[in-house]
C-alpha cells in the first residue's frame, strides 16, 4: 500500500506549499500538482494520479474540494476509486472512505462543501448584478478613447492610411479599431 497525494491550486499566484507540506508529513510517497480550476474536466497531473493509483493504495488530498468539479463528480471520483480498491483520505476533514464512517462523513461534507461554492458564487452574481444597476462595469478598461477615435477617422478620412496603419499608429488592434468605428456608425477599410 502507497500513499499518493494529490495538490491543487487554481491559479499561478496562488501557492500550493501548505498542501504540498501536509501531504509530505501525511507520507505521501509521491505527489501530483496541478495549477488550473477544478471547474475543467481534464487536469493533465489528476489525469496522471488517477492512472497511477492501484489497488490499496490511499489517494490523499488536503480538501475535499481539491479532487473535484462538484457533489456529484466528487462522489463519482469516490466510487470509482472504491471499486478499484483504492481509499480516499481528505486530512482537513479527517475522511477515509476505506471505513462506513468516512463514507458517511464524506459525503456529508461534500454536499456541504458544495453548497458553500453556490452561495460565494451566488453573492458574487448578486453583487455584480448590483454593481451593474448602479452604472458600474466590471473588467479591463478600453483602450480606445474619443481622442483616439476621432484621430483614426480623420486618418482614414485622408485615404492616405490603411486600416491597419491607423490602429499601429493610435495603439490599438484593427479587430479593436473596426469594432469602434462599426459601433459608432461608420466603417471603412
């Protein structure tokens, strides 16, 4: 029997460290990483951990939500890995689902866990969609401005410029520039 960990984290900023620390110290003899949200089907190292497991092995994850996209893909995972004959063990929780009362446990905190990620991401909707009805809007600024604008179509005004020419002189791309001029009533190329 080998321990094998499993870290997540969902972005390059993030730092996996604490979970990379705490699989070593549960003795873990090998550990696979990943750096992507758990929301995608494929995670090439889950992919590989999952290949790499047999037979009375422990896969050992910090979170319940390391593993999984939802309750469902979670208990998915679970029963999967049961049938190869392989135990689950989440060390916050303090899960091992090669025991009735790890099942159990398990899947109370996966339905919990889960309903936690629907309230953040339901707040976070609700907040967004206040934010929007007071006039303000998420995302990155435009780079295109009025005076950038109004100085592109006097450019292409002079027929003395092409399309492309205009957007590299006023720093923007053409895909960016034909979108303003077609949004503002006039196209040309």
């Amino acid at each position: 029997m080998a321990r094998i960990g499993y870290a997540r984290v969902s972005t390059r900023t993030q730092n996996d460290d604490s979970q990379i620390d705490a699989l070593t110290a549960a003795g873990c003899a090998r550990i696979f990483r990943d750096v992507c949200s758990g929301k995608l089907a494929s995670r090439p190292d889950w992919d590989a951990c999952l290949d790499y497991v047999r037979d009375g092995d422990e896969l050992v994850v910090t979170r319940l939500s390391r593993p999984a996209r939802s309750v469902q893909h979670l208990t998915e995972v679970v029963s999967d890995l049961g049938r190869r004959g392989i135990g689950l063990v989440v060390l916050e929780q303090d899960i091992n689902t090669s025991t009735s009362t790890g099942r159990l446990l398990f899947h109370l905190l996966a339905a919990l866990d889960e309903f936690t990620a629907d309230l953040i991401s339901e707040s976070t909707i609700d907040g967004l969609a206040a934010a929007r009805a007071r006039g303000r809007r998420g995302g990155r600024p435009s780079v295109m401005t009025p005076v950038k604008l109004a100085t592109a179509r006097q450019l292409l005004d002079s027929q003395q410029h092409t399309l492309a020419e205009v957007a590299r002189t006023i720093g923007v791309g053409r895909t960016t520039l034909y979108r303003h001029l077609s949004e503002n009533g006039k196209e040309d190329d």
